[in-house]
C-alpha cells in the first residue's frame, strides 16, 4: 500500500514523534511505501510549556518526512488536504491527542477524502487530561472526518463512543518502545549518571504535568518507612507547568536535598541509561489513557508502579509486572516498601517477559490497516 502518516514528527521531539517514525518503520519492514507529512509549525511557542519543541538530534536517514502543515493557518490545511488527495493514497493514518488539533487534522481529513483512500486515527486521547472550553464541539468535528478508529485503552474506546456509536473501532493497547537502545547493564548506566551504584533507584520519567501525579509520589517517598539513604528518587523530564509547587512541595515534606532532579527533556539517546539505571519505574497517574512509559519499561524490562487509572492497569498486571495501587500516597509508599524489602531485584522479569510479547508492532498495523 501506499500510506500518509499525519502528525509529528521530527524536527518535533517527544513520544508523539517517536509513535509515527516507528510506526512508518514497521509499515516499511512490511514492504509498503510510507510517507509522513509534518508541521511546519506545530504549537504557537504562547501554548508550548516546555524549553523547545525541536530534536536537537540528527534527523532519521531512512524515513520520508515532509513540513507542510501550519496547525493554525486554515490555508495551509486546504493546501495539504488538496495534495494528500493529489497523491491517491491507500491509507492515511492520524495520530489523535488533544482537541486543539481538530480544526487541522478535520479539515485535512475532509479534504483529502477520496472512494479509494481509508481513513484511520489512532487515539492516544479523546478527553484530554487537561480540559479546556470547546474541548467536546472539537472531538465531534474530528471524529465525524474520520473512517476508522484504533484506541490503545478501553477508556479512550468508551470515551469514543460519547461521540460516535457507529463507526469501525478496534482496541489495540500501545506497542513497546523498542527503538531507544539496547539496554545497558545497570552499573554502566548508573555510572554514566553518576547514580551511587548502591541504591534502590525509582524513577518518574517523562514531561512534569500535574496529572501525573509527582506530587503523589514526592508525599510517598516521605514516608519514613523509606530508608533516603537507600532508595534514590530520580525525576528525569521537563517540567510543563507549576515547577514551584513542587519545588515548595520538597522543602515541605522535608525533602530538600534528597530528590535527584533531572529537570530537562531527555534525548532519545539517554533514554537508555535511565531506564537501564532504574529499579523501579512509578507512574502515580491521578487520570490516565495509556503511556508510552510503561511500553518503555517493557521494552527495557523494568517493573512498574502505576495508579488504577485509565488504561494503565490494563497492561500492568498486578503482582506479576509490577504494583498497581490506587491514587493514594500511602498505598504509593506501601508498594514502594514492599519493593525495597524483597531480596531478588529481577523478581518480576519472567513476568515482564510474558506480558511484553502482546505489545508487537505489527499488531499495530494490523489493526489499522484491517477492514
């Protein structure tokens, strides 16, 4: 087949980037032709929270990836529904996460649609996390556009159905991030962060937004059943909002000095070292979809700690991958304990090893490109 791929993508940076460029791999390794058509701005810099949306990495060699679309000019949405049209494509996929998009990647949609080409949007979010007014007016908009639906989370495929009852719509949970690196041995990762070798090392991994629960976690790791000395909590990612309240959050609980703060956005070519250096990843989600960073910790098999929200429970088998608890600090440091004492630091991977096998690529594709 002949696929567009519309969404970010690099120069852009972050987990949407990396889902389509791995994505257009494996719809490549299959032998179709892929392209991904990107913006050429994608966020006004007045609504982007972090430093940059740009990679400072060397561009992907082997994938076809154009900028052609302004996400707030309407002109330039015309113009690239005209030429994906023009291009008489099988298929053409949609990364869907935040209604802000909708008014583009409708308009595209509906421009572009010809009896031929399939539609399909594969949905990280239909109710975003973070509500804003219109946020329902904007997902009808975009959803009517579309032909197909691939969500990676029952609650985003019943928060679809809020909006549409009818259309196709499989369920088909987020793949593993397996283009980060092989994993490295803990001790060389460890020493290339100058993380102590002795530890117990939790990590939060990812952009800081308040409903990923940092503060949850910062209250847990108060506890005085963990031992600071012994257990390191590494935050690794940019913050997106409210630094200061955490930083206040700190001095608060008595932390001050005790955190390891690793507050800038992290390369993909340091992902590996985190992941390899950690023990334990911690999720303390207070609403949730799915994440790529559990389908990171699969891919580098490293236990979780997650909240019974959204999806994530779905992939995070309790007792066998890792812990899920409830949005509770104290459930939070009960789990984190219970870690701490067991004596055999691989004591999850058979079960990692199993559950990892679900999350392949190519049932990604096949879930978008079936009938």
């Amino acid at each position: 087949m002949k696929i567009v791929i519309l969404g970010t993508a690099y120069p852009y940076r972050g987990g949407l980037a990396a889902f389509n460029e791995r994505l257009a791999r494996e719809f490549m390794a299959e032998g179709h032709e892929v392209e991904i058509l990107t913006f050429t701005m994608q966020y006004p810099s007045f609504l982007f929270p972090g430093k940059t949306q740009y990679s400072d990495e060397p561009a992907p060699a082997d994938l076809h990836i154009t900028r052609v679309m302004n996400s707030v000019n309407p002109f330039s949405w015309i113009k690239v529904g005209r030429t994906i049209k023009k291009m008489n494509c099988d298929l053409l996929v949609i990364k869907f996460w935040i209604p802000l998009m909708a008014p583009c990647l409708g308009t595209i949609a509906r421009i572009a649609k010809n009896k031929h080409m399939k539609i399909v949007s594969v949905l990280d979010n239909v109710i975003p996390h973070e509500k804003r007014p219109l946020d329902k007016l904007l997902v009808h908009y975009f959803v009517k556009s579309i032909d197909r639906f691939v969500a990676m989370s029952d609650s985003v495929l019943s928060d679809l159905r809020l909006f549409d009852k009818n259309k196709p719509a499989v369920l088909c949970p987020h793949p593993l991030y397996d283009n980060f690196g092989a994993r490295l041995s803990r001790e060389e990762a460890r020493q290339r962060l100058s993380i102590p070798q002795e530890q117990t090392v939790l990590l939060f991994f990812g952009f800081i937004r308040d409903y990923k629960g940092l503060d949850l976690l910062m209250q847990a790791y108060a506890d005085s059943r963990i031992d600071k000395q012994k257990v390191r909590l590494v935050v690794a990612g940019e913050f997106y909002n409210n630094k200061d309240k955490y930083m206040s959050l700190e001095q608060e609980l008595g932390l001050t000095g005790l955190i390891d703060w690793r507050t800038e956005f992290i390369p993909d070519s340091n992902v590996a070292q985190y992941f390899s250096a950690a023990d334990l990843i911690v999720q303390p989600y207070k609403s949730a979809t799915q994440s790529g960073v559990t389908q990171i910790a699969y891919h580098f098999e490293k236990p979780m700690l997650v909240t019974h929200v959204g999806g994530l429970a779905e992939i995070v088998p309790d007792g066998k991958v890792g812990y899920v608890t409830e949005v509770d600090a104290g459930q939070v440091a009960d789990a984190i304990v219970d870690f701490c004492k067991r004596q055999d630091g691989d004591c999850f991977l058979q079960g990692i090893r199993e559950e990892k096998r679900k999350y392949t690529w190519r049932r990604m594709t096949e879930a978008i490109s079936n009938d």
